[in-house]
C-alpha cells in the first residue's frame, strides 16, 4: 500500500467478503473470524436484519445534519438508556466518544483533574490520548493535554492516594482490552466509586471494547453493580458503520447546552439504522443468555486443553472478550493460526486476544479450540527443539 500512511502493521490478507463469522480473502481463502474487527462487528459479519435495516435507509436519506430534528436519534437513545435518567450525545468513534465524555466532565465539575489508569486505552486524540496510560501511544507527539494522572489498576491504596477533591474525572475500563485483557476487580471498582461518590469526582467508564454484550451484559458495568455518571460506547453499536456515544446523567446536561459540543456526522441516519437493530436484536429474550452459555462452552474448553499447555500462563476476560497469556511472544501463534484458517488478535507482546462475534455457533468454537491447541502445541514442541 503505497498511497496510504504506514500507521498499521497490517497483516498480508485483503478481506473482501464476509458472512456470520466467516470471511474470505482476495486469493479466495476462508477464515474463522475470531476478531469481529477488534470487537465491532459483535453481530457477526454483515447480519440480514442489519442488513436490511442499513438498505431501507440508504434508500430515503442519508445525511441531515444535527441542526434538524431526529426521531431516529431519539428512539436509539432511548434503547440506549432503557429510558433511565440519561442522556445521549452521539458521535463517529469511541474516541470521540471518550473525548466528549472528558470535556463535559471538565466543563460540569469546573476541575480539569481527571484520574486513569498505567495499561488503559482510550483513544489516539489528543485528549483520549492524554488519558490513555501506556507511553507507547503518546510517544513523539509533544506535550500532552495537562491534568492526567496515572495510577496503577486494581491498586485501592494508590488511587486513594491519588484522589482529591479537586478531581473531576475518574476514567477506567472494566477489562484493559488493549493492555492486555486485565479484568478489573468487582471490589476495587466498587471502592472506587464510593470514594468518587466522596469527593465529588464523576466516575466515567469506557465500554468502547466492553459494551454492546462483548462481556456478557449489554454493559460491561452491569455485571458489577455499578452506576456510572458517564459511559462510553462505540465498536459494536454499529457493527462496522461509524459511530459512537457518550451516555451522561441528566443532571449533567446543564454544562452540555447549545453550541458547547458537536459533530457533523454524529448521529448520522445510516449508523443509526444499524444501530437500532442491533440494540433490538440484542435485548431480544434470550439473547444474552445465548451468548453467556457459548461464552461459557469456550472458556471451559480453553481451560481444559489450552490453559494446561507449558507455553500458556493464564486465560482470562469475560464472556466473548478473551485473553491468553503465553510464556513466550504471541506473534508467531498469530501467524501460524492465521495460516491455518483463524483470525485473532494480540494485546501486548504476549497476549491473545480472541473476539468472536456474539452470534458464533458451538460448531465454530469447537474449531477454533481446536486449531487454538493445535498451534500451541506446535510452537511448544518447535521452542523445545529449538
């Protein structure tokens, strides 16, 4: 690709064609696709009432602009919020998102002190990047937006350290997808709004990779108990079209007025389409409870063949959100089960990470297991003789 910015290490496929969980490559090769476009296309690839959805729309209008009343944005926001005491900007990307949630806690707290986490990841803008812990990311771009701190995760004493009552913002994720596939701790999360609740800081939550049923509730934060002043969504709200949300109580609107935020195509009638259907499809009876006992049958078949391998160290996440850790690099695992017809991800040098989409089937997961020990298996006996 000559014409286009080398800002990813792509790997050597063009996917041109995709349905349900399978995708084909331009040489006309077939893979498991156990990525779902890091956690995005939750729904599988191209489903046929999105689909539908998506066709019914292009064929009346497109594009508006958010100066023009929208029922669509209304009846999305409402699926939302499950028409509790909230209220629903919508945006392109979850860094967008995540970046609308730090101005309007800065700008409703009057404080520009915000709290995340040494691993977290929130975006590549430069306030989402600010917020995000790994120096990786900021390195080379000057200096950042001021008034972000870092504190270990899963850390209480250095986050009660750390907060003050002139702090506006916590920011965390539930599980650090991008630093590793690191579920945080029911307790520590708990803590840690009680002592937001304390000095008066908002506690905002990223569920960009989380949200959408990728952990097993429509929100990852559910399953915890917790009641965020702001979260964010992005990724499988769409399901490959673009967009995002940012999720704020009510009483916070009074410092999100006219002319204070905006976006040209946030909201946008094709991404709302989509949006509305998956948000219907997934608060279908019986839904999550589907995607809980598939979630359950892989992570019980990884324990059991592929955590006991010399080469694993751990498998851990929630629901379809899942990392391996391994002894040694996980590139080359990457490679190989590429190669053999399974598409996954790593987070950090030595992490798998595996994103099915919600709608899998136990026919593809049993091959995916499979393949996933197979591989493991080959690269412990080649690190032997090597």
């Amino acid at each position: 690709m000559k014409h286009v910015f080398p800002t990813y290490n792509r790997f050597p496929i063009d996917l041109v064609e995709g349905k349900g969980t399978v995708v084909t490559d331009k040489a006309g090769k077939t893979y498991l696709d156990f990525t779902s476009g890091i956690a995005v296309c939750n729904l599988g690839h191209c489903p046929d009432n999105v689909t539908e959805a998506l066709q019914l729309q292009v064929a009346n209008i497109w594009h508006t602009s958010n100066l023009y009343e929208c029922a669509l944005q209304e009846s999305v926001a409402k699926l939302i919020t499950d028409g509790d005491n909230k209220q629903v900007f919508f945006c392109n990307s979850g860094t967008e998102a995540n970046e609308a949630a730090l101005k309007l806690a800065r700008k409703y707290t009057g404080k520009e002190k915000i709290i995340t986490f040494e691993k977290s990841f929130h975006g590549r803008t430069f306030g989402s990047m600010s917020a995000t812990g790994q120096a990786k990311i900021n390195q080379g771009f000057g200096g950042l937006v001021p008034g972000f701190t870092y504190v270990p995760y899963n850390n209480i004493k250095a986050f009660r350290e750390e907060l003050d009552e002139n702090t506006a913002a916590v920011m965390l994720e539930i599980i650090q997808g991008e630093g590793g596939v690191i579920p945080a701790n029911a307790a520590w999360l708990l803590e840690v709004q009680m002592l937001c609740k304390k000095v008066g800081a908002l506690l905002i939550i990223d569920e960009v990779q989380t949200g959408m049923g990728r952990t097993g509730t429509l929100y990852g934060f559910e399953q915890i108990g917790l009641d965020p002043d702001i979260f964010t969504l992005a990724k499988g709200l769409g399901n490959g079209l673009p967009i995002g949300a940012m999720v704020g109580k009510v009483n916070l609107s009074s410092a999100f007025g006219a002319g204070s935020h905006g976006s040209t195509f946030g909201g946008n009638k094709l991404a709302l389409a989509c949006a509305k259907e998956i948000l219907l499809t997934m608060k279908q009876a019986g839904f999550l409870e589907d995607v809980n006992a598939k979630a359950d049958y892989f992570r019980n078949l990884l324990e059991e063949d592929v955590e006991v391998l010399d080469n694993v160290s751990a498998v851990r996440g929630e629901g379809f959100l899942i990392g391996i850790e391994l002894e040694n690099t996980a590139e080359p695992v990457v490679k190989e089960l590429r190669d053999n017809g399974l598409l996954i991800l790593t987070a950090g040098p030595n992490v798998l990470r595996i994103l099915p989409p919600l709608t899998v089937s136990y026919a593809e997961i049993d091959q995916a297991a499979h393949l996933l020990k197979n591989v493991l298996e080959n690269q412990l006996i080649g690190s032997e003789e090597g």
